[in-house]
C-alpha cells in the first residue's frame, strides 16, 4: 500500500516539478523540522552516500515518512541508518539529537538484541512484521532504561529489480494504555483478593466511604448478622447494634470521620445463630492519598465476648478475694487486740508475783516468773507483729514521711542492739555516714524495719561474725545495707522469705522464733514508703539486705 502510494506522490511531483530528482527539495519536502535537518545533513558522509545516488524507492518512501503525522522512521542502507519524521522524535526522546543518519545498532543498542532478528527474518524471505504492545527497556532518558510498549509493524522498501533498500518502520506507542489497563487489572485483582480474604477470616470486615457510610461487608459479616450484605451498607448496620451502644457508637464514629483519628470502640452486634446480643470490638483507619485525603475507610469488628465474660468473672473474683482479706484482716487486728488483754494481764501478775505482793519467792521461783515474762513478752512481739500486718492488709497504716537524717538514725538503731552484739559476741563495722545525708520517710516505720533486718542478722550469724551497716547515696534514693557473714539463705528461698508466715528453710537452725511476718511487714513498709526491700545472700557467706528509700534533697526539705 505505502509503495502505490509513494509512485502515486512522485508521479504528480513530476507532472508539475521539474527539479532535479535528487534536488534536496523533492527529496526531503515539506517545512517540518526533519524536512530542514535532513536537507542539511551530510548523507555522503555516510553508507548510504549523497541523496543523488539514492534509488527511487529511496527517495520517494523518505518523502512519504517526512510528510506523515503518524511515527515513522526507514531503517536505511546496509547500516540501517536512521531517518524519520517529527513524530517519531518522542519515541527517540533524548536520542534525537543525535540519531539522524546514524546506524541503528549506534542509536538502539540496548534493544538492538531484540530487533535485529526480525530483519534477518525480512531479508531471509520472511513476511512483513506486526507486533502488538511489545515491550521494551529503552534508555530514552538520564537514568536507567525505563519501560516501555510499543504496536508497530516493520515492512521491506525494495527497488525495481527487488533488493531491499530499507526497512520502513511505523510505531505507536501505547506505553501509556498498557500501564492504565496493568493498573486497572491489578486493582480487579486486588478487590478480588480483599474479598476473598474477607470472608475467609473469622472477624467482621467493612469499609466505607469518607463520609462514614458503610459501602461494603463481607457476605460472612452479614450472615452472621441474619442480613444480607445490602440491608447492611449505607447505614443499615444500627439495625443490627444493641440500642444502649448506638449512641456512644455513632459519637465515637463521627469524631473519628472529623478528625480522620482511627477509629475503636466496644458495642453488641445481634447474634443470628445465637439469638442475642454479642460483644464485638470495632477498629477502623483510613486510607488517605499521597495528599492526605481520605479515600475509604478500612474497619473489623472482632468478637471480644468471651473476653469480656472472662473480665466480668475476674473482676468478680477480684472483689470476692478483696472482700475476703478485709474479712481476714479485721480477723487479724481484732484478734490481736483481743489477745493482748490477757497477755497485759499474765505480764502484769507475774510481776506482782516477782515484787513479793503474795508472799516472798524462791529464786526457783524467781527464774519461772521471768521465764513467763519472757514468754509473754515473746508472745507480744508476735501479736504485734500480725497486728501491723493486719493494718497493711486493710490500708490502714498511717505514715508521717518527713526528712531524717541518717546518721542519727542509725545510730539510734545501732544503739538498740548493741547489748545482743555483745552478748552474742559479734563484731560491728564502724559506721561511716554523711552528716548531711537524709532520707524522706516515717522514722519509726523505719527504725522498724532496719531492727528487724538486724535482728534477723544477730540471729543467724554465728559467734564471731561481722555485721555491717552501710548507707550509700544515689540520685534520688539512699541505699541502707544490713550485711552479715551468717549462715546465708539458699536462692530458691530469696523470694520465699517476704511471704506472709513465711521463713527460710535452713538445716543449720532448729528453731526460728517467730511466726515469718517480719519481712513481709519490712517489704509492705518500705513500698508504703516509695521504696523497696530486696535481698541477695550466698549459703555459708551470709546475707545483704537492702532497704531503698527516697533521698531528701535540700529543695523539699
């Protein structure tokens, strides 16, 4: 069709020129910019030589290409040098500038593999090309080469006796269309597979529009709800919540629709198996465009019933075990209370006895009264001690935290026990405080747990052992270190020996007195007081306690 039509052009050319047939003007006609530029370029210094000494077939298929709208180029001579029109520029895009008149393997190097067979094929004998959104990598820009698609058709030039002079290329590209439709058939696939996944998983799944109307559920959604997915969207769904959640519901789903902050929130659904309401957990989020604007929202409902039984029951256990320890402790502080009158008593009569008030004593005598007044006295201490423990339990210990200093509360304390160091024959390392250094706590409360911590220590260290008091300052807490070269407490019992009733299991001590509250009482005491009670000891090496408290700086004193 191109080579009737190119005698057709060339005949009437003839019929009303009369120009030199290899004149630049008849060759290269027309005022486009490819017209201008190949009537200025130096063909001669090329394979295909001057236009003068080009075939007619040549010559007239050149004009018909400069003259075309549509994208064409001549594969041209035995280098397949190129000439083409001002269309098929932007297929060259960068490489225009300097691909007329160069040889084609020059121009389209990184295609080249992919082309040059269907010449091979067209000289061979082969038919004539046509290829659909072909695709190729082409470096048209600065960059790495980029994608691209092409329909074209690639179709023999031949002279009179037959030999192919070139190659007469028309392509359009369709880059554009094939990455539209790639995009279209990628989102027809990604609904489709949001869709399947929506009804396989085990949660309800919806979307909706910016405007918060609901546009889509899943069909397992529905059914679960005794619905179809169309009574469903738009606003459908209030049907199925449980009237006491609609309002919340609807105010909770509207600030998020306003702010575009994601969307959760707790409501009962209907339950069409079941025929009642259950206990679902809504989320939403949106999904917004490269500019910010919400495009749809994207939301589930997932069944929390079960949860929320399991937190109804636990909550009820949680009330019954807290009804239960104040059960137990005001057991505990009457109980107390309630023993120490007779305790007061035996005390009291065993020193009428003592002073001589029913006659004079033996000092047989005299040894059994001190002997009960011991026992009493042992027996107080451990009333006393359930007694603080009871408190703690019902929250009713009264704490006064004021700034000590540390070295007058040590040293007080130290004082305390230094008749037990001596009767036990235990050394003491010299205290070694700052002067300045305070803690905010409640004196007594103190002195409380550090008696205890060193009791403990004269205890379980044997004759002729050390015990040190140490206070190290930190930042914002002082560090109070009770440590003794004692026998030591086993690891799996470290924890064990802060329980209530509670002490550790040695097989060097036969008898501990005590009923296991001091350390307890000693670990509630110090959290009451922001601080903390821990321990770390070695079996045959002895023990280190420490009480941390709140240090007091000069600012809040």
């Amino acid at each position: 069709m191109f080579a009737n039509l190119g005698w057709g052009v060339y005949s009437n050319l003839m019929a009303i020129d009369t120009r030199p047939l290899a004149d630049p003007q008849i060759v290269f006609p027309g005022a486009s910019v490819m017209a201008g530029m190949c009537r200025s370029f130096e063909w001669e210094k090329t394979s295909l030589g001057p236009p003068s000494e080009w075939s007619s077939a040549l010559r007239i298929t050149v004009a018909i290409v400069l003259e075309s709208p549509f994208p064409m180029n001549l594969w041209s001579g035995p280098d397949l040098n190129l000439i083409y029109n001002d269309a098929y520029r932007a297929v060259l895009g960068a490489k225009h500038a300097r691909a007329l008149g160069r040889p084609g393997r020059e121009v389209w190097g990184e295609i080249w593999p992919q082309i040059s067979p269907l010449f091979d094929q067209i000289r061979a004998g082969g038919p004539a090309t046509y290829v659909e959104d072909a695709h190729f990598l082409m470096e048209r820009s600065e960059g790495p080469p980029g994608e691209a698609w092409f329909t074209f058709s690639l179709s023999p030039v031949r002279d009179e006796d037959g030999t192919t002079v070139a190659f007469l290329n028309v392509a359009a590209e369709t880059t554009e269309r094939v990455l539209a439709e790639h995009t279209r058939r990628q989102s027809e696939e990604s609904e489709a597979r949001y869709r399947f996944l929506a009804n396989s998983i085990p949660v309800h799944v919806w979307t909706a529009t910016p405007d918060g109307s609901l546009d889509y559920v899943s069909d397992l959604t529905a059914a679960s709800l005794g619905k179809t997915p169309a009574q469903i969207v738009g606003e459908g769904w209030l049907e199925v919540l449980h009237p006491d959640d609609v309002a919340p519901t609807i105010e909770r789903w509207t600030r998020s629709l306003k702010t575009g902050e994601p969307y959760e929130v707790e409501f009962r659904l209907w339950d069409a198996d079941q025929k009642t309401y259950r206990w679902y957990l809504g989320r939403a989020r949106a999904q917004r465009d490269g500019n910010g604007k919400i495009l749809r929202w994207f939301g589930s409902n997932t069944d929390i019933e079960e949860s929320k039984r399991t937190q109804e029951d636990l909550r009820r256990l949680t009330d019954e075990a807290l009804e239960a320890n104040r059960a137990k402790s005001d057991f505990l502080a009457a109980m107390s209370h309630d023993l120490r009158t007779p305790l007061n008593a035996i005390g009291g009569y065993a020193q009428l006895l003592e002073m001589g008030v029913r006659g004079p004593i033996t000092d047989a005598q005299k040894a059994d009264l001190e002997r009960i007044q011991r026992s009493k006295n042992h027996l107080d201490r451990l009333v006393s001690d359930v007694l603080s423990f009871a408190k703690l339990g019902a929250g009713r210990i009264e704490l006064r935290c004021e700034p000590i200093r540390m070295k007058h509360l040590l040293g007080s304390v130290v004082d305390m026990i230094r008749p037990q160091l001596a009767e036990k024959k235990l050394n003491l390392t010299p205290l070694s405080v700052d002067p300045e250094l305070r803690i905010k706590a409640d004196l007594d409360k103190t002195q409380q747990i550090l008696i205890n911590l060193l009791a403990n220590a004269l205890k379980f260290t044997p004759a002729g052992g050390t015990i040190s008091i140490l206070a190290q300052a930190r930042e914002t807490r002082v560090a109070i270190s009770v440590i003794d070269t004692g026998i030591g407490i086993p690891e799996d019992q470290l924890e064990r020996i802060f329980q209530p009733f509670a002490q550790a299991k040695s097989p060097l001590v036969v008898t501990d007195a005590g009923v296991g509250l001091g350390l307890a009482i000693g670990r509630q005491l110090a959290r009451a007081m922001d601080g903390e009670l821990t321990v770390t000891s070695t079996v045959g090496e002895g023990s280190n306690f420490t009480l941390t408290l709140p240090r007091a700086l000069p600012a809040s004193e």
